[in-house]
C-alpha cells in the first residue's frame, strides 16, 4: 500500500514538472490547468524580482482566456526547468472603474511572500501598493510616482526612494501614509545596496549614481553632496541598475545595451554584459536576470554564457499551472471563509471577499447582495457587484 502511495505521489509530482495536452493531464484538473496562451508583460514599467531564498524569479503574464493578469515564478537554474515549473504566485484581482492593475513591481520577501505592484489610478496617476498572497490589495505606499524600494524583513524596515517627493525614507514595512524618518533628501530615481557596511547607491535621475548608507549618522543630507560612484556621459541614459559586491550594471537606453563596471575603479573601462536593452534586470550570484522581447533569461556575467528560463513567444509549448487564485502543491487551495469559489464552464476561480461580503469580481447574479453582477464601467471588461 505504501509502494502504492508513493508511486501515485512521484507520478504526481511529474505531472507538475512536465509539459501537458489537456487540464487531466495536469494531476489534478480542473484546479490544474494546462495553458499555452501566456504573454509576458513587460512594456508597461512591470519588472522582475527574485525570491532569493526560494531560489525562483518573479514577473507578470496575462493569458488570453484570463482578464487578470498574474504573478509567476520560474527556478533560477535553466536545468530545474521543464514545461510546468510555472508556480502561479498571485492572481491580481482588483481592477475597478478607477484602478487598472498593472503588474509587479518588487517583491518583498520569503517571510511573507507579499510584493509590491503598479496600480494606475485614473485620478491618482500611478501608485505603488502591497498586494497580499490571499490576493488582495493593501496599503498605498507612494502615489503620483512609483516608488522604488529595500525591504528588510528580519527587522520589518522599509527603505522608500520616492522620486516624486524627492527624498529616500527609512519605515516599517507596509505603513500607510507614512514611510518613516527622511534619511536623505534630493533627486532619488533608483536605489540599490550589495549588503557591504550598509552602502546604499543611488540614481539621481540624470545620469549620476552616488553612494550613501542605509544608517547614516546625519539624515537629510542632500543626494547630490554624497560621493560620485558614477557618472554616464550621456544624460538620462540610465534606465535601471543593480550592484553586486564589485561591480556596477546599468542598462543603458541610448546605447541599448546592459553594461557593467567595476566598483572599485567606475572611471575605467566599462564593459557590454548584454547587446540589447532589457525591459527589467536584476543581478544575482553572477547572473543578470533579464525580461526582453517576451522571454525571462539569464547571463553570466564572466562566461556570457546565456539561458532562456521561460519563453511565451512559443505558441505551441505548454505547462500547468493552477487555476486563478489557487495555491498548494496540488492547487486546491482556497479558504472559503476568506473567499468565493466560482465555476465558469468547468473551471473555478478563488475570488477573494471585501469587507461587505461581496467578491472583488463576480460572475453571476446570484454571488452579489445586491442580487446583480454587471460589467464595471470603463475597467476594461471586468464585472462587480
């Protein structure tokens, strides 16, 4: 009986790590679901980010049979890469009349699994908000501009680069209308730090990165006096940057190149890590990350050696993935007094309840109070209560 059990687990587990003809084919269908219609989303600002402790990268797709849009990760490790490592991480519930969800912007930690994402307001302009694992939207970190961010988990702090304000901030993580004490003020586009003494690199905007700490002894010192890590000759070139603990990269838009430079002599030679522009980067243990042209991959940053993690230019490749809202490692999972399962045409979503007991979308009357379920006007297509 045990021989017995355990075979019907590893074919279980195969049949998440294999590529698939039919949702049965998937393990645990119709809660499995084998898909091959994904678009990477990558043009309108949405980036990636890794679950380091997890060992996966995450980014936005959107399926054509799907009005959400999700957040995925893939394994870090090409070779842990069969069709269906595809983990659904969230499904971004939440589009109304004036909020259009757009899709990752970080993510904070292993802990608890939170990120941040872009949200356009119609009135607000952008704005950058936690989005919970159950699915939900939480507090509004910055508005007008998107904010860029260093989450602390161990000790509950939050570092905030607000470009619209002009000034970096030190908090806990997830206050609302509150970021904490100013640690400096002035230009910040971008901040990054590679864990050594604290340093903390920021990007003025223009074409200058500078180096501060993450605890400084004086706050509010002005961006602009702190020491020049970099300087790009060509302004506004600077789309985005990372630091590992010797060298700088940059994605550069004029060049449209990724390159990098050493952190211990940034006025030598610079070198061309990749020939092309990514939309969104991150370094990690020698790699460059990158989103371009609707694949995830990565570059070692010695060899040059490159590797495609995901690909949804390949109409024809196919993998599982659980069905919206979902989790679990047999994609089951929804807590029914936190959420409303809904069936259409055989397939269920997990659609999470707001405070009043209405679901934040709907598919029939019968699932709203007010006994009515319509489409939400001008949110695309999307139906409320």
């Amino acid at each position: 009986m045990k021989l017995l059990l355990s075979l019907i687990l590893i074919i279980g587990i195969i049949s998440y790590t294999s590529s698939c003809s039919t949702n049965g084919s998937c393990g645990n269908a119709p809660f499995t679901l084998c898909k091959n219609n994904a678009t990477l989303l990558e043009n309108d600002g949405q980036r990636i980010d890794i679950d380091k402790e997890n060992g996966r990268i995450l980014f936005t797709i959107k399926y054509g049979d799907e009005f959400e849009p999700r957040v995925v990760s893939v394994p870090i490790k090409a070779s842990n890469n069969e069709n269906g490592y595809l983990k659904s991480q969230n499904t971004l519930f939440g589009q109304t009349t004036y909020t259009k969800v757009i899709g990752l912007i970080q993510f904070i930690g292993s802990i608890s699994q939170d990120i941040v994402i872009d949200i356009e307001r119609r009135i607000a302009g952008p704005t950058s908000n936690i989005f919970f694992p159950n699915n939900t939207i939480g507090n509004e970190l910055t508005w007008n501009q998107i904010g860029n961010f260093i989450f602390k988990e161990s000790t509950n702090t939050q570092y905030t680069c607000w470009p619209y304000s002009n000034k970096i901030f030190k908090g806990e993580i997830g206050k609302y209308n509150d970021l904490g004490n100013t640690l400096y003020n002035g230009p910040c586009s971008e901040m990054k730090s590679n864990d050594i003494n604290g340093d903390l690199f920021i990007y003025d905007g223009t074409n200058v990165i500078y180096k501060g700490n993450l605890n400084p002894t004086t706050n509010g010192t002005y961006i602009r006096d702190l020491p020049m890590v970099y300087n790009e000759t060509k302004p506004y070139t600077i789309k985005e940057f990372d630091v590992s603990k010797t060298d700088l990269y940059y994605s550069n838009q004029f060049d449209k190149k990724l390159y990098s430079v050493s952190l211990s002599n940034t006025f030598g030679p610079k070198k061309t890590i990749l020939s092309d522009l990514p939309s969104s980067f991150q370094y990690y243990n020698d790699y460059i990350y990158y989103s371009l042209n609707g694949k995830i991959s990565r570059i070692n940053v010695g060899s040059g050696s490159n590797e495609i993690l995901f690909d949804s230019t390949l109409e024809t490749a196919t993998h599982c993935i659980c069905a919206q809202g979902f989790t679990g490692e047999t994609c089951d999972h929804c807590d029914q007094s936190k959420n409303l399962i809904s069936w259409v045409n055989g397939i269920p979503r997990c659609i999470p309840l707001t405070n009043d007991g209405n679901p934040i979308t709907c598919d029939y009357d019968y699932q709203c109070k007010s006994g009515t379920c319509r489409e939400v006007p001008i949110s695309g297509g999307v139906k409320g209560c």
